[in-house]
C-alpha cells in the first residue's frame, strides 16, 4: 500500500528510521503491526517479519511531482548562484567599483524576497551596506552644517572635522563596496 504524506509536518523525532535514526524526509515504510514504528527505505527489510502486503509505503512526492520539485529547485539554485556571483565580485576590492548604494540594497533584498538562505556572504553585504549608509549620512551631516554655516556666517559649527580626519574619512569612502553619489558632489 502507498500513502503521500507531508512528513515535514511531523516532528523529527517521530520520523526517525528506528535502525539508523536518520531523518526520513522524501519516504518511509511502516507496518499495520507497529503503524507507530517506522524505517527508512535502506532498512526495509529490517522493519518486522510481516509479510509485504501489511507494509505501507509513506512517501512526501509522487513521481509527477518530483520532475516539477526538482526544476524548481534547480532555478532557486540557479539564481542564488547568480546573487553570489553578482555579490563576490561588488565585494571584492580588486574589482573596480561600479554599484551604488541603492544596487547594494537591491542585492540585499533579492536575497530577503528569494529568502536565499542565511550565509557569511549575505552579513558581509548587510555590513557594507551599513558602513555605507553610515558614510552617506556623515557626508549629509557634513553638508548640512556647511550651508548652516553659510547662511549663519558664525563659527560655531556643530561638526567640524581636522585634515587628518577628513583624510581618515575619504580613504573611508574609497575603501567601501560602492560608489556614494552623496561623495561625488564634494
């Protein structure tokens, strides 16, 4: 007998092969004897000593579904190999940089809407997108307190930066992953 079953809906540890405790995922095979016992389908033939005909087989994909299952799969695969790809070489310093800011958000939320899973790739693009939005904010700061400068004509500027931080600051800007339009008008 043959039985679909959504086995990600039951809790790991009721679909455990009794023999090898693997994880059954795709298919199992139980016995009306045991019903709550059941194997993987390796270990079959260690389930009980029951005859075929009382065994059923659990299986999560009819062999329909699986072609369409496995294509699918095969173009998330496809496309997170693109993001990758496209987000390695915006990352890597000996590239010369041709994203802005708003491409290195749009990497980002590729990967949030295609929920692309978790990796060191994915924070290291969420951390140069932040060191970027922190640089773009200091350089608005920056102009803002330049025109209150202007149209006040006083001294007493709420920030103020020396040579050297203004340096500091600059090799800042080069160093990150993208081009800052903000940095472009000074």
């Amino acid at each position: 007998m043959r039985s679909g079953e959504a086995f990600e809906l039951l809790p790991d540890d009721e679909r455990q092969c009794e023999i090898c405790k693997t994880t059954c995922f795709l298919s199992a095979m139980t016995c009306k004897c045991s019903s709550d016992i059941l194997v993987c389908l390796r270990h079959y033939k260690n389930l009980c000593e029951c005859p075929p005909q009382n065994r059923t087989l659990r299986y999560r994909y009819t062999l329909d579904e699986l072609p369409v299952m496995l294509k699918a799969l095969k173009l998330k695969a496809e496309s997170f190999d693109h993001w990758v790809a496209r987000v390695k070489d915006a990352l890597d310093p000996k590239t010369p940089k041709t994203l802005n800011l708003s491409d290195l958000k749009a990497l980002l939320s590729e990967a949030d809407g295609k929920k692309f899973p978790k990796c060191d790739l994915l924070q290291t693009l969420t951390s140069a997108v932040e060191d970027a939005e922190k640089c773009a904010s200091v350089i608005h700061q920056l102009d803002l307190n330049k025109m209150r400068t202007r149209t006040r004509n006083s001294n007493d500027t709420k920030y103020k930066l020396t040579v050297e931080e203004l340096t500091l600051f600059c090799e800042e800007i080069d160093s990150l992953a993208c081009i800052l339009e903000e940095a472009k008008k000074h």
